[in-house]
C-alpha cells in the first residue's frame, strides 16, 4: 500500500529516538493549543507550530508530502482531516482537528487531537468523547499475537455502537524512518484477520469518525476532506510501539491537556 514490501521492527532504542520525535509533536500541539481562541486563523495556527518545531531542530514532515503546503492539517467541524490551514477564522462552539508530524534525528513523529472551542454543543463533546475511547480500546489491542483486524474491529463496533460513522477512505499506518510505512491501520474490519503484532513493530493509530454517515468527499484542492452529510468529525492520533509487556503509547496528550486547562478558550472534554 505504501510503496514498501517489509514492515520494520524497531529495536528499544530505535524506539526510544522514535519516541523523541512523537513526543515534540504532542510539544508542538501544545503550542498550538495556548493559541487556539475565537478570531484567529488556521494560517495563524500553522505558523505557531513551524516555528516551533524548527525551534527544536526538527522538520514538519507534513510540509511538501506529495505537495502538501503547510506544517498541520487542520480540519474545522464537517472537515475530518487535511484540511489546509488558510484564512477560515476558528468560531465559538468549533470542533478543530489538527493533525502535525515532525522529523527528528531521522524518526517521524505523528500525532492528532480534536479541540472543542468554548460554547461547544454536547453532542460534538460526546462524539469527541467517543473517538477518543475508540483510540484507546484500540490501543489495549496492540499486543505480541493479536491481529491488526482485532484493533481494527474493535474501534468500528465501539463507534457504531453509538451510530457514528467511521470514515473508510484514510487508515492509520506504520510509523518510523518515514511517515507511512507498512502496515495500513484501517478503522474498520474483522476480528482475527491481518497481520499479526510482532514486537518491535511502530504503527500509528488514527480513527477519524463522524457524527452521522461515514461518506467523505475531497475538496478540489485534493486534500480537504470532508463529511458528504456535512456532519462534524474527530481525529485522534497516537504512535504505539508493540513491546514485549503492554502497548507502548509514544505520543502524549499530556502537555495538550494541561494547556486545555489552561486556555479559558477551550474545553476540555
Ligand atoms: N496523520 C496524517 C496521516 O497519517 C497526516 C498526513 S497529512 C499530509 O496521513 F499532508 F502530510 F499528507
Ligand atoms: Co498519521
């Protein structure tokens, strides 16, 4: 699917380099976040988040893959990903998905949050909610001997469960030297089908779910992508390496949460 044969298995401290990287994009989404407040522009967001990440001797990997222009996707409500930072002005009440990946030392980092902007609706803080349960069950099954349709399985059945729909047109993916190696990561699938955790083995891992229908369409500037019912969406994004002992989360939402906190903005949900 991605151009490569092999899926790479990382050793600790390959892993641990990787880990560097993941971890200055949840840094940078932090960044970010301080900034996230009615008024401002996505363009202004994207601006924040380069300068950052150059600041800490890393690149946007983002940045000029296949010809994307900017250093995040940020995706705004009825956009689920992609979404290319411009002049659309961050509103009370949005949902904003924004997507970073940095390059550090030779290891791609990459990593998702949706942020719920004050006066959000419950049902925009449920779905976010929801999605980000879905990341995490997902998540508990990264172990030696599981297949990925099991991690796959379960994110779909506990999304639909709650009558979301998850996107079929973008996948997760394999995570390392480049942004997207072997193995795809779909959200949706069968239990017990796939290939099997080995250890060492780095994907990412992003459910993009929306609130009604699961049909996307692409905007014509070949990247937006959006619900056709123009329902919103969320988009979280984690790096997970299979260890001999429990998953290994390598991205953090920490610094990202306590900026939530911090930002009368913004919502934490
Ligand atoms: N996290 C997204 C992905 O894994 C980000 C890619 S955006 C791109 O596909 F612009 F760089 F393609
Ligand atoms: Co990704």
């Amino acid at each position: 699917m991605f151009g490569s044969t092999a899926i790479h298995i990382r050793t600790l401290d390959e892993i641990e380099q990787l880990r560097k990287s993941s971890l200055l994009v949840g840094e940078t989404l932090s960044e970010v976040a301080k900034n996230i407040k009615p008024g401002v522009t996505t363009k202004y967001l994207d601006t924040i988040a380069e300068e950052f990440i150059k600041d800490n001797n890393a690149e946007p990997v983002f940045k000029g893959y296949n010809g994307y222009p900017a250093s995040l996707c940020i995706s705004i409500n009825e956009v689920v990903v992609h979404g290319i930072p411009g002049n659309r002005e961050i509103k009370e009440g949005d949902i904003i998905s924004i997507d970073c990946g940095t390059f550090l030392n030779g290891w791609v980092g990459d990593s998702a949050y949706t942020f719920a902007v004050v006066g959000v609706s419950e049902e925009a803080k449920k779905l976010m909610k929801v999605t980000k349960e879905s990341l995490y069950l997902g998540i508990e099954k990264c172990v030696i001997g599981n297949r990925i349709g099991d991690l796959s399985h379960k994110i779909q059945s506990y999304c639909e469960d709650y009558g979301y729909g998850v996107v079929r047109e973008l996948c997760g993916h394999g995570v390392g030297r480049k942004m997207h190696e072997e193995p795809e990561v779909p959200n949706f699938g069968k239990a017990g089908t796939g290939i099997k955790f080995k250890e060492g083995m780095v994907i990412a891992i992003e459910p993009m779910i929306t609130m009604h229908k699961k049909e996307v369409v692409f905007e014509r500037d070949g990247w937006t992508c959006r619900t056709k019912d123009m329902s919103w969406a969320a988009h979280y994004e984690h790096d997970v390496a299979i260890t001999k002992n429990d998953p290994y989360i390598l991205s953090s939402f920490e610094k990202i949460e306590e900026t939530i906190k911090q930002n009368n903005n913004l919502v934490i949900v």
